[in-house]
C-alpha cells in the first residue's frame, strides 16, 4: 500500500490526517522502472526514438525500417509496453499530496485524469507500432500508416499533458501554507515546460520541417521537455514525500508524547 491506514485506536489526530505518505517512495521507484523500460525497449532494442527523417521518407523507407532486425524491434517494443504503465503509480502520488497536502482536490484529479489519458494513448503509439513491425512484410503504404499513425495518437494529444503540467504548476503556485510542500523553482519550471510541448499540438499539418514529428519543435522540444518533466517530478515528489513523512513522525511524535503525559 502507498499510504498506511491507521485503526481508530492510532495516535494521530484528525489535524495531522493528510500527512500519512509511508511507503509512498514505491512509487518513485515503480517510475524507475519504467524508464529502464522505456530507454531499453524504444531507444536501444527497437530504435523508434529518435525519428531521424521518418516524417517525410517514403513508404518504402519506412517498411525498411521495420524489416530490418524485425525480431529486436518486437521485443523492444514489448519490454516498453510491459513498463508503461509503471509511471501511473507517480500520477497517484502526485494526486495524494495535491489532495491530503495541499487541499486542492479538483486540481489533483484533473492532474490525474490528463497524466492517465496521456499514457493511454502513448499505449497505443506502441500498439500501432507494435502491429506494423507484425508483418513487415505487408504492404508499405500499410507500414506507412501504421508508423505515421503512432506518432499522431500519442504526439498529437500533447495537450493531456500539458493540462497536467498546468494543474502541477498552479497548484505549486497557490500553496501559501507557511512550509510549502513544493518549492517554488518547481512552478516555474513546470510553467517553461507548457510553450516548449504546445507546438506538439499541430505535427498532423507537416510532413517536414521543425514542426514535423521529426522536427525540432514537433519531436526535439516536446520530448525533451516531456522526459525532463518526468525527472524533475521524481526528485520534486520524492523532497516531497520526505518532508511529510517527516512532519507525520514528529505528528506522531507529539500525540504520542500528550498521551503518556496524559
């Protein structure tokens, strides 16, 4: 379990109830994971990333592509579909400091909601993937499709997590609490990420040039921020979860205390 639940019988007063975050490094942990997954399955097995001059080569190209060590590709893409789903865990964790932390409900929701829906459809960038290194031999316009298409689903919505990105960063903005649970620098990098993933949003109108999914702002700039984001979240949460474990023990502590002097 992420959180520990206490009995009625518990020493921990009602004032001090959000703060109940044991275990919930699993979660930082279970993101590692994924990107071990990721890095191996979709950078090193199956090279899909980067997409060097993908957007604009022919269906021939393309079907080349997925022709050549077909097998690797299937296994790399099979090792990153497996992974995936271990960076929900951080979404929720997210989602319960927001909550229990900083009382902001709507925003961690939502948070949640537009993280899950981006790994939604990042699943199914690797199904269309997946589905074209099937049967390379196929025809290539088929092949075409298919890889264009995973890039579009997955790439084209970037606006899910931008509207992730947003929530994060208002809520960082808006916690006046005297201790704050984020640091500020968390906000305003969360805010530069916002401009440098929007241009995601139109790589359905080229085939080539920096707002292509291969370009720099179509590819470069939204996946970099995207990863760094990622990171920066990890360490972000991770101070995070430290310090409300810390004022649950010396919560903990005092009740303790006023029960034995009691």
């Amino acid at each position: 379990m992420l959180f520990k639940n206490y009995n009625s019988g518990d020493v921990m007063n009602k004032d001090n109830e959000k703060y109940r975050f044991q275990n919930a490094e699993y979660s930082i942990y279970s993101t590692g994971f994924f990107v071990f997954c990721v890095v191996l399955g979709v950078f090193v097995l199956a090279p899909m990333l980067p997409p060097l001059g993908q957007a604009s080569a022919s269906a021939g190209e393309i079907a080349a592509f997925y022709q050549e060590n077909n097998l690797m590709k299937k296994i790399g893409l099979s090792i990153a579909m497996f992974g995936l789903a271990f960076i929900i865990p951080l979404f929720v964790l997210m989602a319960e400091v927001m909550k229990r932390a900083m009382g902001m409900p709507i925003l961690a929701n939502v948070q949640l909601a537009s993280g899950i829906f981006g790994i939604l459809f990042t699943f199914m960038m690797l199904i269309f993937w997946g589905t074209a290194a099937f049967r390379p031999e196929r025809s290539v316009e088929i092949t075409q499709a298919l890889h264009d298409g995973g890039w579009l689903v997955a790439t084209w919505v970037g606006s899910a997590t931008l509207v992730q990105v947003m929530c994060i960063c208002i809520a960082v903005f808006k916690d006046q609490q005297a201790n704050p649970v984020f640091p500020r620098w968390f906000g305003y990098f969360c805010m530069w990420i916002i401009p440098l993933g929007a241009p995601a949003c139109v790589i359905n109108i080229f085939t080539q040039g920096p707002f292509a999914y291969d370009g720099l702002f179509g590819f470069w700039l939204p996946y970099i921020s995207l990863f760094a984001f990622f990171a920066v979240m990890m360490v972000a949460l991770w101070g995070a979860v430290k310090k409300l474990q810390g004022v649950e023990v010396s919560a903990s502590s005092k009740a303790n205390s006023s029960a034995y002097a009691s």
